[in-house]
C-alpha cells in the first residue's frame, strides 16, 4: 500500500485488520514523513523507540485477533499532556527538561487500546493563544498557503502542531485540548475535523491545567468517523478527575447513520457579528442549506449573551490560571533562576517566573491575579461567574425548545498570516474566539468541519454544537454535513 | 477603572513575577486594554444571578478517608532543580 500516513484511522484500522499492512509499516511511514517535515515545526519532541515498540506490540495483538480499533494507529501527542518519561513543557520554557513519572489518563487510555506514540506536538504555552506563536518552541506552520503566495500562515492555535501535523499527514490523528476554541479554530484553519466533548466527558487527569473549569480535551482527525473512534477511547470515567462524568461511553461510530431527518437546527442571530467577511456569511449559508436539504428543520433561535461570552472568559480563564499556574515556583520541577548572593526566596520565584513564562502567559497570570485580588473579587470575578450562569442558560432554554443542535462558523476568518497580528492588541488577537468561547462556557459538545474554502484557496469550517452528553448525535449531524460538503482538497506538499 | 504604573508593580509582586521598572508604564497599558475590554460585563443585568460553580450539574464524589498511594519520594523529587537528602531545596527562608 502507498501512502500509509494519509490513511484514516478508520482505513487502516480495517487495513490492520485484514492484514493489508502492518503497525510498523504504518508507523514508519508517518516517522519518515516527520523526518522530512521540520519546516511546520509541528513535532517537537519525537519519541521513534517508543513508536516502534508500542507498533510492534499492536501488531502481535492484532494478529492474536481482539484488537480494539485504535490499535496500531500511530498518533501526535500535544505537548499538555503529560507522557512519563517524555518531555511534556507545555511549550514553555518553565517546565524545560521536565520528564513525568506518570501517564495522562487520556494517553494511558490510547496507550491500552494500543495506539502508537510517534511524539510530541507544538502548541502555544500553557495553551494560551490562538496561534501558535507564544510557544517555547518557536511556530508551528499551517501545511495550507494562500494560492500563488508563500507566506507562512499560523496553523490557529492552541493546538496549533496538532492541526498542522494531521492536515499535513505525519500522523493518523492528534489529541487536541480546548480551553475556548484551541481544537475547533485550529482545525478549521487546516481543513480537519475537531471535537470539544461536553466538559466531563474526558478526564483532565495528567493534562497540564490552564483553566480547569474549561479544559477539554478531545481528537484532532482527518474525518468525521475517525472523530467518532477516537473520541470514544479518549473517554470514560476516571477516579482521579474529581469533574469526570460517571457516565457510560457509547459507541459514537455505530451512530453515524448520517440520517437528520427530522432534526431541527438552530441558527442564533447573534453570531451573525458586524464586520464578518462575506465568505463566513456565504459557509454558513450553504452549511444551512445542506443540513435542510439533508432533512433537517432549520429555526431561528437567539443566543442574548452571546457578546459578553469572550469578556467572561477573559476574566474566568485568566483567574484559573493565575490559580493553576502558581504551582511553577522553581521548587518542584523545571526552570528555577540564578540566584544572585543574599537573594532569598521571593527573588526566587520572582526571578524564576519572570524568566520561564513567556509575555502572553505573564499578562494572563497577573490579569488573573487582579480579578482576584481584595477589592475587585466581587466586581470582576463574581460578575463574570454571574454572567456565565446567563450564557449557559441561553443555551439551556433553546435545547428546552426542542432544538438538536446549533450551526455556527467555526472562526471569524481564514488562517492569517504568523506575524500578522503581533502589532495588534491582544483584544484582537482573542477575536478568534468569538464563535467557539460560549461552548466551553456552558461546558456543550462542539465539533468544527471543513467544509469550503475561501477566494485565496484555504480552508473554512462550520461549528455544530450539541446537547450536554450527545456527542454520538452530534457527530451524526457533523457526518451529515461532512457528506453534503464534501471536503477533499489537501494542502500541496511544500515542506 | 485605570491602572498605573504602581497598581501594576503591586500585581505583579503579587503575581510573584519580576519586572523591571522600565517595563511597568508598558504592562500598565496592556491591562488597561484587557480591563476596558472586560468592562463590558457591567453592562449586564445579573441581579438574582447565581455565580457559576459547576459547569454541569454534579456532587463531587466521595471517597473512603484511607491512604491509597505514596511511598514515592524518588519520583516525587526526580525533576527538582535542587532536592537534597530526600528534601526540596531552596534559599534560605528564615534567619
């Protein structure tokens, strides 16, 4: 077989099966295609022994006969999940050389249905940022380029590896987290497909914390289907995750029948935002079409808080992680400062922080630090926790209308350019949230398709957001869509 | 609400993060940006409002009060920057 690192998961799990093609062959594709794709700088830590002992596992365990399906499927690790023994920084410098002694859930969980580790993925540091650009680790690059142009565009961010990796072909499939769109935006500026599960449904054990009542993490896929596989060996309850739903994982890939007869999809007016480009207004158009066409009842709904959702999450997010982030004090693990003579321990935490938080996470922890501090606790932080009751409301009171999911565009734009926005202010730069943010708000399901592209040739993607706990129904009605778009291009190799 | 140059040496000291003086007129200003962004909150009507605790309805869980792991200083302290005689090590604190 050719071409064994563009394969599905769905595709080569089949493949495997049959004897078609072995994990090693399969694994050694994606670590030749690794090897020769540096320019994207998706892969920052490659981990070639633990990928071909873990594909040599899966292929004794796939010929013995019961193999789950993710066995054999080599994957990209984000640099936020913690894998023992492999650097896992976050893409910071303050947790340089920092090996875990233990395993994330999530990855133990791959690891036992028998996926393969083929490294660590970029992503921005500590997953604050839309674009990759705040990582220790330097940007990743998107695959995709504008046509006739070789400008060097961000893959979306956090997850900005992941989404470069997958749409670049050097993995099957990536794990993602998303915090306020990190695996919807950048999956939508690569073409690929993404999933935030309703928060709980995946455990945040082993997962570097950045907002924790915000923090998901779901897979980063080539399709739908793969979506659907993926997800479910990501999932389950975890003892260790005091937030992990006690709930059973269904078979999300037996429910996609791609039938939304009778469906009804909701339409909210106020993602219809002033200044949007024309070609978002024209993907969401058609995307409505195609869900009507495919039998669905296409309402109107209102989403009345929808504007003050990124002003909420700029006060939460930053809160949590001002919280979060006062663990990295240069005493347990990573980076700890020079020390000049007679400087104490203040100056070593001052000193050790100033050095190893790179500038976006710095503002975000001393952002965080005054929303919390005496005086304006109430003003801020409570004001916002206020607010996200109202926005999660909204939502409730639509779905109580019967409504079975929501159709949104996945991002504002097309990936822009790396270095585009760095003159810009931060509020701008935080716009690329603004279709994406309410759902880690209210805690829903949310999946971004590819489903078009723009004039210069780069892809755009719709968001669905589902009901809490139907991530099965909602990847039906992302299966529905995904087949009346159509979505085939790739980008063209230049790496 | 503006920040100055002080409020901004205050955070940060709280923050626990260093910056050097020259740089605080600069920081003052970025809050300022964030702040007059998040200002918008107090436009809405939250009177009666129950602040968010829990995004999806849940007890925290229970469990039995019995030691189930430890016995792990090695591994507790294998990525320190400084550990000694099975401890932490840091500047002194006390005089």
């Amino acid at each position: 077989m050719a071409d064994l690192n563009k394969l599905t998961i769905a595709a080569a799990r089949d493949a495997l099966r049959k004897g078609d093609v072995s994990s090693a062959e399969l694994t050694e594709a994606c670590l030749g295609e690794i090897e020769s794709a540096g320019a994207l700088n998706a892969f920052v830590h490659n981990t070639p022994e633990i990928a071909r002992a873990q594909a040599a596992a899966a292929d004794a365990r796939i010929k013995a006969g019961d193999a789950p399906d993710m066995c054999g499927i080599p994957l990209g690790i984000k640099d936020l999940f913690c894998t023992k023994g492999v650097p896992s920084q976050a893409a910071s410098n303050i947790l340089k050389g920092f090996k875990p002694e233990y395993e994330s859930t999530v990855t133990s969980q791959l690891f036992d249905a028998g996926a393969v580790m083929l490294g660590k993925l970029n992503m921005d540091e500590f997953a604050m940022g839309s674009s990759n650009e705040t990582s220790a680790y330097g940007n990743a690059v998107n695959p995709w380029r504008r046509d006739g142009s070789e400008a060097a565009l961000t893959p979306g961010g956090s997850s900005g590896g992941s989404a470069s990796a997958v749409a670049a072909d050097l993995c099957l499939a990536a794990t993602g987290t998303d915090t306020g769109g990190s695996i919807r935006q950048p999956a939508a500026f690569t073409g690929i497909t993404g999933i935030k599960p309703t928060y709980g449904r995946v455990s945040r054990w082993g997962v570097v914390a950045f907002a924790s009542s915000l923090d998901q993490a779901g897979p980063m896929t080539k399709d739908v289907r793969d979506a659907a596989i993926m997800l479910e060996a990501m999932c389950g309850h975890d003892a260790k995750d005091s937030t992990s739903a006690d709930l059973a994982v269904p078979n999300f890939e037996a429910m996609l029948t791609g039938d939304i007869r009778g469906k009804t999809i909701g339409i909210p007016r106020e993602y219809r935002m002033d200044g949007m480009p024309e070609e978002i207004e024209k993907l969401w158009a058609e995307g409505t079409e195609m869900l009507k066409a495919a039998g669905a009842k296409i309402v109107d709904i209102s989403l009345p808080h929808t504007k003050y959702a990124l002003p909420t999450y700029y006060v939460i997010a930053p809160a949590e992680a001002s919280s979060n982030l006062a663990r990295y004090d240069g005493v347990r693990y990573g980076h700890r400062a020079k020390l000049a003579a007679g400087d104490g321990i203040t100056e070593m935490y001052e000193k050790t922080r100033a050095e190893g938080f790179g500038h976006e996470v710095q503002r975000r922890v001393m952002v965080g630090t005054y929303v919390l501090s005496a005086g304006f606790y109430d003003a801020y932080y409570n004001r916002a926790r206020k607010v996200r009751t109202l926005i999660k409301r909204d939502f409730e009171e639509v779905f109580a209308t019967g409504v079975d999911a929501i159709l949104t565009p996945a991002t504002p734009s097309a990936a822009f350019g790396l270095g585009e926005m760095s003159e810009a202010d931060p509020i701008a730069m935080y716009l690329n949230d603004v279709f994406t943010v309410t759902v880690n708000l209210a805690g829903l399901p949310g999946i971004a398709v590819p489903t078009g592209t723009d004039s210069q040739g780069l892809p755009l993607g719709l968001q669905l957001i589902g009901r809490p706990w139907e991530e099965g129904d909602l990847l039906n009605t992302a299966y529905a869509l995904e087949q009346a778009a159509g979505f085939v291009a790739k980008p063209a190799k230049w790496w | 609400m503006s920040i100055d140059k002080d409020t901004a040496a205050k955070v940060a000291k709280l923050a626990r993060i260093r910056v050097e003086a020259a740089d605080l007129p600069a920081l003052a200003e970025e809050f300022n940006a964030v702040l007059g962004f998040i200002e918008q909150l107090s436009e809405v009507d939250v009177e009666g409002v129950e602040p968010m605790v829990s995004v999806t309805p849940m007890r925290l869980p229970r469990r039995v009060d019995v030691v189930s792991d430890g016995g792990q200083q090695a591994k507790v302290l294998a990525n320190a920057p400084d550990a000694r005689e099975g401890f932490f090590a840091v500047p002194k604190v006390v005089e």
